[in-house]
C-alpha cells in the first residue's frame, strides 16, 4: 500500500488538475488540493500531474515470529457447535503441519465449559475458552472484546472464521481493531513458509480467481462458508487442553442488552440434501422448472437454481447455489442447462457426484462434471423420469 502526496507549492492551476481524476475525488479547499475517499490510487494523477502528485509506497514491517499459530473461532448458538468450526480445524491442521506450528480454538459463551471438550476429539492443541455471563447469547461488543483478548495474549499468525451470520458481523470488527486484512468467502486456503497466509476466493463477478496476500499485518484473517473444507474425523481420543482465558468484566462495557431471543422456525433447506437437481440458463420459461421438481421428486431429492433464474423471480434466494447463493455438497448433483460459472462452481465443487446436461460441448461445467452428457435437457430429462418411475437401468 501508499499514500499520494500533494505538493501545493507546484499546483499552478488547480481546476485543470483536478480534471485529471477519473473518479473526482480531488478537491479544491481554499487554494489546496485535497484527496477524499473517491480516490482508487489508480495514480492517473502522478503521470498527468507534472510532479504535482506524488505516490509514496509505505512499508509496514511486523516481526513475523512474534505470532504463532492458526486459530478457529468456534462458531455456535447455546454451546451447540457448527458443523463449519470442524471444518475449518482441519484446514488450520493442514496448513499448521507446514508451517510446523499450533492449532488453537477459541470458544466464547456461558456455560460452555464442558462442551470444550468436543474440541479436543478433533486435534486441536489448546481450546481457550471465556465462559462469561456476559457472552450470554450473541452480543456483538462483548465477543468482540472477549476475542481481541485472546489475539493480544496468544498472537495466532491465522485467524480463520466461518462465514456464518455471527462470524460475518464479529469478523470484520476483529479485522479493524487490529487494522488488518480480511477476506471473506475464501474457497481456497494455503500458507508460505513464513506463515503469510494464501487466501484465494472469486472476485469481478467471478470472472477470476483472486490470490489475495496480507504481509505486513498480523493477524491474517480469512471467513470460509460451511462446506467449503474437509472436516477431520473425530477420534475417540482426546488430545489438547482446555485454557482459560481470562477478561475482567469491568470491560464488558456493550452499549447493547440482548432483552430476548425469539428462535426461527428450523427449515431443511438445500444445503441439507443427498441429491440435487439445478436449473440454470438452459430452461426456457418459468413452466419448464416442473421438469427439474419432477426428476428431483423421483430422485427423492431436491431441486435449485442458478443466480439469473433467482433474478428473473423464478425461484426464491434460498434455492440458489453459488458464492451470492447457498454452498451445497450433496452425494449427487445434477446439472441441466448450467455453464459452469466460477461464483456458482465454488459453491458446489465439492459434490461426491457431478452429473451434468448441457447442449453446449464447451460448457465449463463438463470441466469439473464426473459425467457429461451434450444435448438439450428437453429431450434428456423426459424419459430420464420416465426410466426412473419404471425402476429400468438409466443407461
């Protein structure tokens, strides 16, 4: 990163600098030029400027070896565990065992001090627990104060949180206090040997696959949706310990009282299915979506849908898949009429089975499909039910 200098001394007409800006962000206050927040340090400015504008790039050393250890917040509602913390415990062990270092978790709530002990099935080395009345339920300010302890007292190199409605709001807040990077809806995670942390995700509308690296600041922090990564298998067998970790509660000082918590009706949604059905561009009309609920009905599975059909109010949000959508991993997926998009394959690559309908032989669906058919799904998936219903082979 960098800043751009302004030397007023050299600014001889200021209208016609400030024309330079693509983005407007150059103003002229009271004879000076002044950057606001518009500006995308494109630096358009430095080479059209006449020396006017300078850009100066600021180096930030950390000592990297002060900060040890990839760390997992463990994500849970009245201490049940989500299912995303073993998730992301066996990606800290992967990148853990190259960079020779610890795994830790840290558990924040009331009355969690025995569900702790489910960590340590999983390989953990240390779970650091912070069992207050005042983390009763989700209060925002005190997790946060209760999470910034630990970072200051343990300085994990990696702090990796899953990308559900809690971690969305606690993550960010984490990130800014301690003024460093992070990265939402990871699906790729690696490490370098001097624990600078890989963190790949889509980005441009998922035209490509961005690499994004934090160097100079530590924490490096990173959210990963459920059923992105591999869950370790438990074992019998605990290993690790259970630490305190201890916050006075003098600073407990949130301005907001949770009074009550009125609990959502549970829905089984598509996340939840062995087998899916998906509708993509490929289906022509609304009245053709009966196809796709047919053959999901026969499979006893369910059926949802790319991003365009949710924009067209074919489908509601919650049937779609992809990385604006819901993330799925079903034993069996079947696509018909799907290209393939990077957004909406990082939300179901991780499919046991991947079966795919398309008209289009370059489809880039075909590229991650266990099997391919080319041909319009119109004359694929009639007598594809039809073979289903009479218990015949598919092939």
């Amino acid at each position: 990163m960098g800043k751009l200098i302004v030397h007023q001394e050299k600014a001889q007409n200021i209208a016609e600098l400030i024309k330079i800006c693509p983005f407007g962000a150059m103003e002229n206050k009271n004879g000076k030029i002044e950057i606001n927040s518009a500006c995308r340090l494109c630096k358009l400015c430095v080479k059209r400027g006449g020396g006017v504008f300078e850009f100066v790039e600021s180096e930030i050393w950390i000592d990297k070896t002060a900060w040890r250890g990839i760390s997992v917040y463990v994500d849970h509602v009245d201490g049940k565990i989500h299912p995303v913390t073993y998730e992301l415990i066996g990606k800290a062990k992967e990148l853990a065992a190259k960079i020779n270092q610890p795994v830790y978790a840290v558990f924040l709530g009331e009355n969690i001090s025995q569900k702790a002990q489910e960590i340590l099935h999983y390989g953990v080395d240390k779970v650091y627990i912070c069992d207050k009345k005042e983390l009763r339920g989700f209060n925002i300010e005190n997790y946060a104060t209760a999470f910034e302890n630990f970072i200051e007292k343990v300085k994990p190199a990696v702090v990796l949180v899953g990308a559900t409605p809690v971690g969305r709001q606690l993550a960010p807040k984490i990130a800014a206090h301690f003024r460093t990077g992070l990265t939402a809806d990871c699906t790729v995670l690696d490490i370098h040997e001097n624990t600078d942390l890989v963190q790949i995700r889509p980005a441009f509308g998922g035209n490509i696959m961005a690499e994004i690296l934090t160097p100079n600041h530590r924490p490096q922090m990173a959210t990963v949706r459920y059923k992105i990564m591999d869950a370790p298998k438990r074992s019998d067998e605990i290993s690790g310990s259970v630490e305190p970790l201890e916050v006075n509660s003098d600073k407990f000082t949130s301005k907001v009282e949770v009074l009550s918590v009125i609990k959502k009706p549970r829905e089984v949604g598509i996340e939840n299915a062995d087998v899916l059905i998906v509708a993509g561009r490929g289906v022509k009309k609304k009245e053709d979506l009966k196809l796709i609920r047919e053959l999901a009905e026969v499979l006893n599975g369910d059926f949802a849908c790319t991003r365009p059909l949710v924009e067209c109010g074919w489908l509601e949000p919650k049937r779609q898949i992809g990385l604006s959508g819901r993330t799925v991993r079903p034993k069996l997926i079947i696509t018909c009429g799907v290209s393939g998009s990077v957004q909406f394959v990082a939300g179901m690559e991780h499919s046991e089975q991947i079966f795919a309908i398309n008209s289009d032989s370059k489809a880039s669906i075909f590229k991650i499909a266990n099997y391919a058919v080319v041909g319009d799904l119109y004359e694929i998936i009639p007598p594809l039910i039809a073979k289903i219903k009479q218990g015949g082979s598919i092939a």
